[in-house]
C-alpha cells in the first residue's frame, strides 16, 4: 500500500485520537477539511458507536444564509464562519465546552480560523 497525504493524514488523527476522548460533559468537536469545503461535527465517544450531536458544513443552509460573497468553504473567512455557526447550534443544545480535535491537519489557516470561530462563538476548550 502506497502512503498517501490521506493515508499519513489518517494516522495523525488516530494519534491524536489516543489522546482525545469526547464524554457526555465535554464532548469532541472534529474538523475536517477539504480543498473546496469545510465540516465541523459535536461527537460523545462514550456509547457505542460514537453519537453525533450536531454538524455544521460550508454547505449548509445556514452557512449559505449567512456568508457574504467573500465567504466560502475554501478559505479562512468561511472557516470562520462555519466554526461561529457550529457554536451557535452547540449553544442552542446546551454544549459549553468542547474537545478540540482538528482531525490530524496542522493547526494553522483554515484549521485554526475555524477554531477561532467556534471560541468566538461562545465554546471552550
């Protein structure tokens, strides 16, 4: 098997996955990326199979309702924008602390602006 940017990425988070465990109190919130979207997800690790609370994307409706033109799922603007509507919706189902796990990438650009969302919007972690 060729190791691929996917393949290497995928062994990142499970590394970090060791190491980060979502409960009921303070559960995990994942972000993935790809070229043209970005996807944020609320997960409780504690039953089997994992549960997911809530999901916010740069393809939602919300996120198309709310971006300006300038604001897409491919840049750090629309990072950031999602990461604010995830916290919104995680306000909204009583989640006020969060884990973060950014899913293997470097906590820079997209990553990080999203986080920055999700803080803004009224999350810790």
């Amino acid at each position: 098997m060729k190791i691929t940017r996917e393949v290497k990425r995928r062994m990142r988070h499970l590394r970090v996955r060791k190491k980060i465990k979502g409960t009921a109190e303070k559960p995990r919130l994942v972000v993935f990326r790809s070229l043209k979207h970005i996807y944020g997800s609320i997960v409780v690790d504690d039953v089997q199979p994992c549960k997911v609370i809530t999901t916010v994307s740069s393809l939602s409706e919300a996120f198309k309702k709310a971006a300006k033109e300038d604001e897409k799922g491919g840049n750090v603007k629309g990072a950031f924008l999602t990461g604010t509507l995830l916290a919104e919706k995680a306000k909204a189902l009583n989640i006020e602390k969060v884990v973060f796990d950014r899913g293997g990438y470097r906590y820079a650009g997209r990553v990080k602006s999203f986080a920055e969302g999700a803080r803004k919007g009224g999350l810790k972690f």
